[in-house]
C-alpha cells in the first residue's frame, strides 16, 4: 500500500479544502493508497508519519503557506531522504525554482486532483523515482466530495463573530476556481490567465452537508469570486438555504459583480449570506486602473451603498502600500474610511497591507513596477521592491508592528486613530516618537466624530489575505 502524506502550512483559518479534496481522489484511486493529513496551522510535524511515507505533498495556495512550507520541506526531506515530494496550489509554478532545489519533483497549478491521483497510481506500480517540469493544468474535472475525515475539528479553526457577541463554527468549501478577470496584482492571474471552472453544484452542497454534521453553523466560499458564474451562485444560495435555513454564509465578490448583479444582492441576504468580503485595493482611481480592477472609487462607492440598501454587510480589503503610495494619499485612504463609516468594516491588518510582486505577475508589464523592483529574491518567490519615498516604506513598517503587537487587545476604532497618528507624523516629517503619535492621534479624535470601538460587521477572526 502507497503512503501518502498530505500538508498544509496555513490557509487563513480555514480547515484545508486543498488537502480534503485530494484526499478525496487518492483514496478512491485504482491502487490501494493510505492518506494521512496534517494541517500545521494547527498540529505539529510528526516524525513518524514522514517516515513511513513514500509521497509527501504540500498544498501552497498562497504566499505565506509557500514561505512556512520551505522550512518543513527541508526538515521533511532531513526525516525521509527517499520520500517523493509533490507541491501543488497558486504558488506551485511561482515557486518552483525554490521547491526543485530543497527536492520537490512534482509541481502542478491549477486543476491538479487527477494529476496527483496518477502520480499515485504510477509510483504504486513503478515504486520508482518519478520527476516531471512543473505545469499548469485547466482540465475540466468532474470534482469529487472532499474527505476531511483526518483534519483537525472545524472548532479549532477561525469563527465568525457577530456584532451581537455571537460566535459561529465556520467551515470552508469551494464552488469555483479561477477567475475571469486578470486584475495584475492578483496571485490567481498566472496560474488561470482568466480561465474558471465550476464545481459542480451538488458536490458543494454535499461537502456543506458533511460540515454542517460536523458541527459548522457558517460557511466561507472561499472562490477567488462567487459571481464569476451568478446562475452558479444562485443555484448554490438557495439550495444552501432550503437545506439549511439557519446556516450563514460569507463570499467574496468583486465590486464591478455586485454592481452588475445588483439584483442577486436581496437573494443572498435572504439565503444566509452575512458578510461580502470585496478587494477594493485602492480609492484612488489611477492606481485602480493601473491594477486593472474594473472598477473606479465612485463605482465601490455605488456597491457600498447597494449593500447598505440590501442589509448585506460589506468589508472592504486593500492593498495600502504601493510604489504609488502617496503619504497625503494614504490619509486620503483613511479620512475617506471615516466619512465613508468603514473603520469598524475593515481588519486594521488591511491597512498595513504591502504589495507583492510575484514571478509570473502581470505588475512587471508595467513600466513604472520595471523601475522599482530589485532583482528576484527567493524567499519573495518573486521581486522586492523599494518605494521611492523612504518614508512610505518606514510608515509601512511602523503600520505592520503596531497592528501586530496591538490588534489583540485593541478596539478598531482606538487601533485606527493610532494609525492615523503615525500616517499624520510621516506626512508632517516628523519622527514617530510615542509622544508625537500620541499628540497626532489626539488631534485626529478632535478632528473626527467618535469612532467604533469594535468591528461593526460580521467578521472573522482569521484577517489575513495573502
């Protein structure tokens, strides 16, 4: 019997559907094949279980997981020098020069559950070293129930909190993959290039029906976006709902979908939906453009108040720091957060949010990223870069420590005055001693009418996006 080993590093508080849903595939493989699990965002690396594995795959969907897993590569390939090692995920292909080097052999992006079922099937029956070029594939699969049997219990993962003080166990599935857009910042554009595939419908409600038994209450879609297909959605939303009517739900929709599916919004507040998550990325509409979103400040301002209209609660994410980053601009940013009365919608963490600037990233066609970017480091699995303003960066850097040491014990509205102090100490050229940030948060409370003490939304507790 084949012993595979499945990892995950980190996928933002959620139970890993990249490893359930290939564990669903390997275990119903033509060859006798025993799957163990391990989520280390929450479990330790045991020794035994790489030992005693012949394939030891690492799902790496984003930047963070792909940094966390060289580490346990290394020590994996220490513990079980002869184990075949797999990756697969959006940062598969980015990363791939790292990966090949610490000895991973097998590398697919995209559709990779058939792929990885194969490679089980062909080291089976060869037992024998196989090694191919990392690829991309976009095979159109007929998807199978995830198996999360083996996973760590959903109540040890991320909640939902409700401004009420309620908190909800939340499972994770997907009803899509890829996108149709090709927004150039976004870490799905190199591996889907504009291509999605669906999951069929009554596998997502399947997969739902096994985590509502397992005790979820909330469900996070976690598609790159729910309305690239509407009729899919839809379909998916009421079903949901006439099956389980007190289960909630979250999605994550681009602003120009929720102004052109105006109509769909009333349909997910009455099915459930209790959060909309939409990666704003910027108010400045020459940045926009410039990262190709689709959608202009006055646009995500008309989808504000369209949400606002249909109770649909509506938490922005952005990208605040850019090579474009003006520091009065970044005041801008957050002036318009107040008088827009989104301090409580969005995670302090966002405002601290750096590019990233990937291999493969459509950013590099532009002439301004060319200017900037250094040469490729490794541990970026892609280019730094360098703000033309040292203190945009510093002011960066400033932002990232006080949310890290602070949003724990720290209402949003006292954290966000506290940014504003330092954004105001940046911009004024002034050292950002405490005592002067404290003066410049004291006079933005004398400029500003009272700020929430706490997230007035819906929200998890897991804010990461990258």
């Amino acid at each position: 019997m084949l012993r595979v080993l499945l990892i995950s590093t980190y996928e933002l508080g959620r139970q890993p559907f990249g490893l359930a849903s290939p564990a669903a595939w390997l275990r119903q493989a033509s060859v006798p094949v025993r799957v163990d699990c391990l989520d280390l965002s929450l479990q330790q690396l045991d020794d035994d279980l790489v030992r005693s594995a012949d394939l030891v795959g690492f799902y790496l969907p984003m930047h963070t997981a792909t940094r966390i897993a060289t580490a346990v590569i290394a020590r994996v390939r220490e513990l079980n020098p002869t184990a075949e090692l797999c990756a697969w995920g959006l940062y598969a292909p980015v990363a791939a020069k790292e990966l090949t080097k610490l000895g991973v052999s097998w590398l697919v992006g995209g559709e990779f559950e058939a792929e990885l079922e194969q490679l089980a099937v062909d080291l089976s029956r060869k037992r024998g070293s196989i090694q191919s070029a990392p690829r991309i594939v976009h095979d159109r699969l007929s998807f199978r129930v995830p198996d999360r049997s083996g996973l760590p219990e959903l109540s040890s993962y991320a909640r939902l909190c409700l401004p009420s003080g309620e908190e909800r166990i939340v499972g994770a599935t997907e009803a899509s993959r890829g996108c149709k857009h090709r927004c150039r910042h976004c870490p799905v554009v190199p591996i889907y290039n504009g291509r999605f595939r669906i999951v069929d419908s009554e596998v997502v409600l399947a997969d739902i029906e096994q985590q509502v038994a397992a005790g979820a209450t909330h469900i996070t879609f976690g598609d790159p976006d729910f309305l690239n297909g509407p009729g899919h959605a839809r379909r998916i939303v009421r079903s949901l709902h006439e099956r389980f009517p007190r289960l909630t739900y979250d999605a994550t929709m681009k602003v120009e979908h929720l102004l052109q599916h105006a109509d769909l919004l009333p349909v997910l507040r009455n099915t459930g939906c209790a959060l909309v998550t939409s990666a704003v990325e910027s108010l400045d509409d020459r940045v926009l453009e410039l990262l190709d979103k689709g959608h202009t400040r006055a646009d995500f301002e008309r989808a504000l108040t369209l949400c606002r209209a249909a109770d649909l609660p509506l938490q922005p994410t952005f990208v605040a720091f850019h090579p474009w980053t003006r520091l009065d601009g970044y005041l801008e940013l957050l002036d318009a957060l107040v008088d827009l009365d989104l301090v409580g919608a969005v995670a302090p963490i966002q405002l601290a949010i750096r590019l990233l600037i990937p291999r493969r990233s459509r950013l590099l066609e532009l002439p301004e990223i060319q200017e900037v970017v250094g040469n490729e480091d490794p541990a970026l699995f892609g280019y730094p870069w360098r703000h033309p303003d040292p203190r945009v960066d510093q002011l960066q850097r400033d932002i990232e420590t006080l949310v890290a040491e602070r949003s724990a014990d720290t209402g949003r509205g006292e954290l966000f005055q506290e940014i504003q102090g330092l954004a105001r100490a940046a911009n004024d050229g002034l050292a950002s001693s405490e005592a002067q940030a404290d003066e410049q948060a004291a006079a933005g409370r004398r400029d500003r009418p009272s700020l929430p003490s706490a997230a007035t939304i819906p929200y998890l507790t897991e804010p990461w996006y990258c």
